[in-house]
C-alpha cells in the first residue's frame, strides 16, 4: 500500500527519540544532547503502541406473528488508548437491524467524542458478521509541539456466544403475544490491538 510507505518515513525520523528518552540514564549520552525529549504521548504512540479493546455482540429476533419480526443487532465496544490515558475509556456501540447478520463490514460507525479531551481526535469501527473489527483512531500528542497519529487495526474475532430459541406452544393470532423469540449473546472479548497501519499526520 502506498501510504504506509509514504508515512513511515516520518516515523522512523522520530524513532531515535523514542528509542532513547524514557528510562535512559541520564549523563548516559556522548556528544551533542537531543534538541528535546518526547513525553509520554508520544514514547507510547511510537513504540510498539496497543489499544486495550473490549467488545460484546447481542442480537434480538422477536416475532409477533409467523410473518412479522422485530429483529436487531447491537455491538458495544470500550476502547483506551495508553498514550492518551487522561481518556479512560471510549464507549462505542452500533446497532443494526440488516437481517440477519446485522453487521457486514460495509460501514463505519463512529464513537462518540470526549469533549473533555481533545487528544482523541476521531475514532470510528466496523464490525464484520462477529468474525472482525476493525477500529481507526486519530490522536494528537501536545509534547514539544503537536503531533498527529492516526491508526488502522483489524482483529479476527473468535466469540463465544449462546443461541437461545423459543416459541410459543399456543400462539394464536391477535393475542399479542410473541410466537417466537431468538437471542444471540456473545461474552465480551478483551484484546490487545495492533494497529496494521500507523502514520504521523503532516
Ligand atoms: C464497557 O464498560 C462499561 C463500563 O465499565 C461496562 O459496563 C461494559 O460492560 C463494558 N463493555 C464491554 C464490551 O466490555
Ligand atoms: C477511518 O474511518 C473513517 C470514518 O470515520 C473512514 O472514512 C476512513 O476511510 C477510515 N480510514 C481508514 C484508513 O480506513
Ligand atoms: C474459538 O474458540 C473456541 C472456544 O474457546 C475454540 O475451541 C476454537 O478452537 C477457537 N477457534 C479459533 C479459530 O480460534
Ligand atoms: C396452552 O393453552 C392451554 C389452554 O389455554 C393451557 O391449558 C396450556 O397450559 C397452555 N400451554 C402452555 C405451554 O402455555
């Protein structure tokens, strides 16, 4: 792809700080010190970064006749990012009513901004038929003047999930009550995310 490698020349210029700031002995160092150090935000944005994400899938078909259903998928996500901690955690969810997967990979769903920190800048998924996410953030570092990230991840999912069926022995038309249900639960997942793709934004 060519961006990755347009993008990763900015990165390897900045690799050398990264490398030698944080936990480096200070008087460790011959010649010339470094014009300046980078702070947490950006040692973390630069080595080997991670997000810590955790994500949970419940879908609902209930119908009130043979022919009739009111049927959705609803995904949820929390998502921290460690070079941004002052954000605990991004709450993120979608919900869907596509039959009968509900999520196809085909859309992008953003997660709400914190407007108390604007460090994260956008965040946004996309979630594949509970086999997939995929999670695409921007974050800003204010160390020594602003620097811009912005990651791509994509995570096979394995869920575990239970399939509940029921239908009602007695149904009768007109009665209101429902002539089947179906509940799909999947326990949340925690991971960590690699990012396959990360830039600096110039
Ligand atoms: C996200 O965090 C909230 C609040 O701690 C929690 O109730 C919820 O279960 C979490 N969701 C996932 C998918 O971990
Ligand atoms: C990141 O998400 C946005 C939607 O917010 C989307 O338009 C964009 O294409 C995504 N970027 C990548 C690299 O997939
Ligand atoms: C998915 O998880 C189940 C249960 O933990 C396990 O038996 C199965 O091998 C896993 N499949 C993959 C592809 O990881
Ligand atoms: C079905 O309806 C009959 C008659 O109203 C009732 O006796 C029976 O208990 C019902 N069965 C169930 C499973 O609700």
């Amino acid at each position: 792809m060519i961006h990755t490698k347009i993008y990763l020349l900015p990165i390897l210029a900045l690799l050398p700080y990264a490398a030698s700031a944080p936990g480096s002995p200070p008087g460790g160092h011959h010649g010339p010190p470094p014009p300046s150090c980078p702070g947490p935000c950006l040692a973390t944005s630069l080595s080997d970064f991670t997000w810590d994400l955790s994500i949970e899938y419940h879908a609902f078909w209930y119908f009130t006749t043979p022919a009739h259903q009111n049927s959705w998928g609803t995904v949820t996500l929390n998502l921290s990012n460690p070079a941004v901690p002052a954000v605990k955690t991004l709450a993120c969810g979608a919900s869907s009513d596509r039959l009968s997967d509900f999520f196809y990979g085909d859309q992008w769903y953003p997660c709400a901004s914190n407007p108390a920190s604007p460090a994260i800048l956008d965040t946004s998924f996309r979630f594949f038929s509970r086999s997939r996410v995929d999670v695409n953030q921007t974050w800003v570092c204010d160390e020594d003047g602003l620097v811009k990230f912005a990651a791509l991840a994509t995570a096979p999912l394995n869920m575990t999930c239970t399939d509940v069926s029921w239908t009602n022995p007695n149904w009768t038309y007109g009665t209101g009550e429902f002539y089947s249900t179906r509940d799909v639960k999947c326990a949340p997942v925690s991971l960590r995310l690699k990012p396959n793709e990360e830039r600096i934004l110039l």
